[in-house]
C-alpha cells in the first residue's frame, strides 16, 4: 500500500551542535510512505508529479518524527506526582510497594495498555521502558506494544538486593531473562534490555551475572541508573571503596559497553565521562525527574566536552510529564541552570534521531529519512490560544521552541506507527 501526506517537514539526523546540515525542513513538503516504510520525501513542487497516481492527504501543522523516550518506567504511572522525598526515600515510599502489585499478571496488562496509549497521546512512538522484577511484567507490556505495533525495548529487572516481594536471585535473574530474551527476540518491533535496576540493588554476584549475559547476547541492551542522587553516589562509594568511581562499579562487571545505556548520570567526574566517550556508552538525559526530586541538572557542556551519546527521557514516575515535547523545554532550563544554552534543534534531536541512536534503531526510526519506519507526528502550533498568539508570527526555531517551553500532550494533533493513524485528538 502506497501513501501520501502534504505538510510542513522537520526532522534532524545528527547533532545539529556539530552538523549545522543536519537539520532537514520541507515547508511545502511530501512524504510518501510504501508499506509502513518512508518511499520518498521532498518538497511537494518536485516529488508530485512521480506520484500523481497516489491520493494525497494535506496535514495541518509541522510533522516531525515520533519521539522516542529514552528512559521511562511504566510500572511508576501510578505514583507519578507522589509528594515528597528524594531518590532512595521515594523509592522506598512510594514505588517499591508500587511495583510489588506487578506480580499479578492483570495489574500488569492494564498498567501497560494505559501506559502505551499515554505515550502515543503525547507522540512516543519508540521507548527502552523499565518494567519491574516481575518476568510477567515484561509478558504484558511486550503483549501490549506487539498489539500496537510500537518499536519497544524493555528487560526484567535485576534486584537480588530488593525488598521483600520485588526481588529474585542469581540464579532466577538469569533463567527468566534468558527465557525472555527466548520469547521476545526479534518478535515484531520489540527489543531487549538487560536490566539491573542500579549498583546498589545487585550483589556483586549478580552483577557479574549481568556482565556475563550482555556478554553472551550481542543482540541486547544494557539499562540502568547512574549518578542521578548525590546521596546514592555517597552509598555506592561506601559500598565499592576499591571502584574509581559510580560508573567504574559497572565497568568492573563489564557492563559499560557500547551497548549501555545509563539514566541521569548528572553527578561524574570526568574521568567516568571519558571512560563513558570511549566505550560508546550513553546517557538518557531526565530533566523533570531530575527536578521532581532534587538530584540537580546534567552538564551538557560537560557531555559535549567528552563527546557522550546522549538520549532524551521522561523517567515517569519521578518525571512529571510523558510528554517529550516538554521535555524537550524543561531540558533547555536544565541547560540554563548550569550556564548552557540548549538550541530548539538540538533539543528535537535529543529526542528523536539522538534517542533512536542511542538505543540501536537509528537506523529504522528518528529522522523519517527514506528507508525508515514511517513513524511520526503531527504538532499543533495554534493548540492553545497562547500557543497560537506566541506562533503567530514565529519563524521555524521560535515556533519549535515556543512548542517545546509551552506544550504538551494537546499540541499532538496526531500519532503515526507505520504510517497508520495511532492517535487522534479529534477523535478520542
């Protein structure tokens, strides 16, 4: 089946902070999609007479292509906005009991299918989820995504070191990872992650384990936290005197690899930040949990210093929005906050074509170059009245940063998987 959208295009490829060319805008733009895969895109005046034959829908608004969240947990849409404490107070309060109810399969289901109807409200079309220790947890939302057909990567959590009622052991860590990793492999647009939940909820045998599976399936991500709570930072310390620093923990198990991706990582010295670099390890930036909780803000000037992969995430439940797009602006005033300045460009990039890089599927989803996935979504600049007068008469960069500081879930108009209509605001 061939389609035809009309609409404004925008997409960025690559870091427009180092390849100003990058950045890719259609105003009067065609894309044509064959199969659920972008055929062609160009401007509408040179590509529509090669497809005079193919009906043509016109979108309203700017296309770009769908978010993907780079660190988000489903089990947490719950506790999401749950009062006070920092990092290892909070999970102890609030979402530790949380995730112990993920033991029924039910729970599971239906904490999944709203989850991922959420993320395609709000335009993620992609994500590397943290579901919880529980193997039927990452059954349901697999079962959900594949139902979707949404590009999802997710992993059982590793925890022999967790409370009573959320935690496995080495042995069992390893024989239901493996087991999924048997299940879900290469099954739809699904992908898998091994998943310790952090340093300080893994013995060291089961750490090594880790390193030891990520090493046996080349096929697979690494998932983690890292250096997001000065308190956790003082904790692993404590625990690992002998480890240089947080990330070093991981490094001695053989976890930092070019296949790791860790959470936050908004308090390293540099010499983790150019162990990180070379390896080819990334960081999912977190700037509304980082807030939420008080952990601080991540050094880009720091990151870009070291030349780190970088991804964008929303870290529901301590993140306060799953929507990217104000993301997007609550990571310009993370900038801000450590003296840099984060462009409108940049930011999209984080969370598209950086995200897909960081995760492995660049190569099929972020930038709607042909050849990939036709995953995208339409954005309203008129979709609020404040939206609207600020837009008014806005260029390209203000009118998407004015997007990115001032909307939400509202200014997705539209949601595309495989160039199927998966979410429409018109419709609920």
């Amino acid at each position: 089946m061939i389609q035809a959208f009309r609409a404004e295009i925008l997409s960025i490829s690559r870091d427009p902070g180092t390849d100003p060319e990058a950045v890719r805008h259609e105003p009067d733009g065609l894309l044509v999609i064959e199969d659920g895969v972008v055929a062609a895109r160009g401007p509408y005046a040179e590509l529509s007479g090669r497809y005079a034959q193919v009906p043509v829908e016109t979108l309203p608004g700017l296309v770009v292509p769908g978010f993907v969240d780079a660190h988000v947990h489903y089990p947490q849409t719950d506790r999401i906005a749950a009062h006070g404490e920092q990092l290892l107070d909070w999970l102890e309060r609030h979402i530790f009991p949380a995730e112990k109810a993920f033991v029924d399969k039910a729970h599971a289901d239906a904490v999944a299918t709203f989850f991922l109807d959420e993320l395609l409200r709000n335009g993620t079309t992609s994500a590397l989820v943290y579901p919880t220790v529980h193997a039927q947890s990452v059954d349901a939302l697999f079962e959900a995504a594949l139902h979707r057909d949404m590009r999802l990567i997710s992993g059982k959590v590793l925890m022999d070191l967790g409370p009573d009622g959320l935690k496995d052991t080495v042995a069992s860590g390893r024989e239901q990872s493996e087991a999924l990793i048997r299940r879900w492999r290469s099954v739809g647009r699904l992908g898998y992650a091994i998943t310790p939940r952090f340093a300080l909820a893994s013995s060291d045998a089961q750490l090594a384990d880790a390193g030891v599976l990520l090493a046996e399936h080349p096929d697979v991500l690494m998932h983690t936290h890292l250096a997001e709570n000065l308190r956790e930072c003082g904790e692993v310390a404590a625990r690992f005197p002998e480890a240089a620093d947080y990330l070093d923990v991981y490094d001695r198990f053989g976890l930092v690899t070019n296949r790791s991706i860790f959470a936050h990582g908004i308090h390293l010295p540099d010499r983790a930040c150019g162990r990180l670099g070379q390896s080819g390890a990334g960081i999912a930036v977190c700037p509304s949990s980082n807030l939420f909780l008080g952990s601080g803000c991540f050094d880009f000037a720091q990151a870009e210093r070291h030349g780190l992969r970088l991804g964008l995430g929303t870290d529901i439940g301590a993140g306060t929005t799953f929507s990217l797009l104000h993301t997007q602006g609550l990571a310009y005033q993370a900038a801000q906050a450590k003296g840099t300045t984060l462009d409108p460009f940049r930011a999209l990039w984080l969370a598209t074509a950086g995200s897909a890089d960081l995760l492995h599927i660049g190569d099929r989803v972020g930038s709607l170059e042909p050849g990939q996935e036709a995953d995208f979504l339409v954005l309203d600049p008129q979709a609020t009245p404040l939206l609207a007068r600020r837009t008014r008469h806005a260029d390209l960069a203000e009118r998407l940063f004015a997007l990115q500081v001032l909307g939400d879930d509202r200014a997705v108009a539209r949601t595309y998987l495989l160039g199927r209509c998966a979410w429409n605001r018109d419709m609920k």
